[in-house]
C-alpha cells in the first residue's frame, strides 16, 4: 500500500483563513499546509484507490497531491471536515462505490450510511452508498476493510482498519476520537505498520477548554481534550499500548504553539508512507 495523507488538519485547517497567529505565519513561511482530513491509499498490486473521507479540500488535495481518483471512498463520520467533499465526486467519477458504517445513531436517527445517502442522494446515479457492520471485514480496492467504534461525542464515529491480504501491511486509523477508545476497537487497531491518530492539541491547552481535559495519566496529564478528540499526550499514549511500529499525529489545530506545531511525529499534508 501507498499512503498519502492528502489532509492532516482539523475543521479551520493551517494555516486557518483570516488568521496570522504565530503558528499559522509558521506555516506559510515554511510553505506547508495541513488542510481537511483525507487520506488516499493506493493497492500498488491492482492499481486501485481508496480514499478515506472526503474533505471539503479535495479539489485542491488532488489537484497538489497529483494522486488518482478513487475506485473507492470510505466514510467515518458525517461532520461536514470529514464528509462534504464528496460533492466533488459529479462529473469526476462514475459508478463510485462509497463505504460507511450501519447502526443507528441516537443523535440523528439514522447511521452514517443512510446520512451519506439521503444527504447525497443527488448522486445516485454516480454513488453507490454501501452499508458496513462495526468490526465486519469488507473487501475494497483488493484491500481487507473494517470500521471500529471510537468516542466522538455526541455522534457515533469509527476508526478504519485497512490491511492488505497479501503482504499483510496495516493501516490504522483511530477517526476523531477521545482517548475512550472502547477495548474491542484498540484489538483491532492494535500492530499496524502505520497509525494515523486523532491529536488536535497538546494537553498544556486543555486549561482553556470550558471543561478542562480528560482521562489523565498516571502522571495527571489528560488525554482527552474536552470530550471529542486526543491530546498529543493522549495519542502518542494509545500508540504506545497499541504496539503501533510508525505513528503520525493528524487532525491537528493552529493551537499548536509554533515551537511545537511542527516536530514529530506531528504530520503536515503530502507525507507518504510505502506499507
């Protein structure tokens, strides 16, 4: 498999329009960007792609990234950083079949499949919308698939787990994500080849959050900033009880101090990866 982490940023991205903090001046001074969320995977054996999640960047990704359209999409979670580039799709691409997980959620009545579907319903004639159980393997794009239930408050959201059957390479995704990963999913996401983990800030920012952090350490450092996503702490944390071999932090936020927005193993769009 080859990994490109076509956006590495969260909702506002970086550098985040209208803004000249210091973090984001860092950003367009070294000339990198960490747009909407998205990942591109490639089954280098096929020649089939997979993308996971569809930014509202991308145009823009595969446009700077110079990657081929998908054969295939996955969806995580409907919040609109994660689902509503999937627009971009009419005209470009004909008979994609897009893959979300079943299960209704009590936030919305209805699972992230049916939200794709009616939502983009449009696109029926260019979209398939496929419905996946929780933890169920599928077959996409010659790769093994599966979605695993994270902690996103108030919606339900999923990590992936994407393995390639025949040289056994894993991808791991935690999604957005608090550090209340349920056990089950930390099995499944557990000795991946490479971790893309949810890490909006570093825990130093949890004091100005309106509820503080969560799920502290041994040391007191919370893992979990205010309800929905990890702290750097936390996912370097769960990287390391998951026994993941590379680690990349992503969904980051310009909140980052600049002397700290940019070191490892914080990732910045076009980063690729050889599984």
């Amino acid at each position: 498999m080859r990994v490109t982490l076509l956006g590495t940023g969260d909702t506002t991205g970086t550098p985040t329009v209208g803004c000249d903090c210091d973090t984001c001046t860092e950003a367009r001074e070294r000339g990198v960007s960490r747009s909407r969320f998205s990942v591109h995977v490639e089954n280098e054996r096929t020649g089939e792609t997979l993308l996971v999640d569809f930014s509202p960047d991308f145009r823009s990704q595969f446009l700077d990234n110079d990657v081929p359209l998908p054969d295939a999409g996955i969806v995580t979670h409907i919040h609109f950083d994660h689902l509503d580039g999937l627009g971009n799709v009419y005209r470009l691409v004909d008979g994609l079949p897009v893959h979300a997980p079943s299960g209704t959620d009590p936030a919305t009545d209805e699972s992230v499949a049916e939200t794709v579907r009616r939502k983009y319903d449009y696109l029926e004639d260019r979209i398939g919308v496929h419905s996946r159980e929780p933890f169920e393997p599928f077959e996409t794009c010659g790769l093994e698939v599966r979605f695993v239930p994270v902690d996103h408050p108030p919606l339900l959201c999923f990590g992936v787990v994407i393995e390639d059957p025949e040289t056994g390479g894993k991808l791991s995704l935690t999604g957005d994500t608090s550090y209340d990963v349920p056990e089950r999913s930390r099995e499944a996401l557990a000795d991946a080849d490479l971790l893309l983990a949810d890490a909006i800030v570093p825990a130093s920012l949890c004091e100005y959050h309106p509820i503080g952090g969560r799920h502290e350490g041994p040391d007191g450092v919370p893992r979990t900033f205010g309800t929905k996503h990890m702290t750097r702490e936390g996912a370097l944390a769960l990287a390391e009880e998951i026994d993941a071999e590379r680690t990349r932090l992503v969904h980051l936020a310009h909140f980052y101090p600049p002397e700290e927005a940019f070191a490892e193993p914080l990732a910045v769009d076009g980063e690729t990866y050889e599984l």
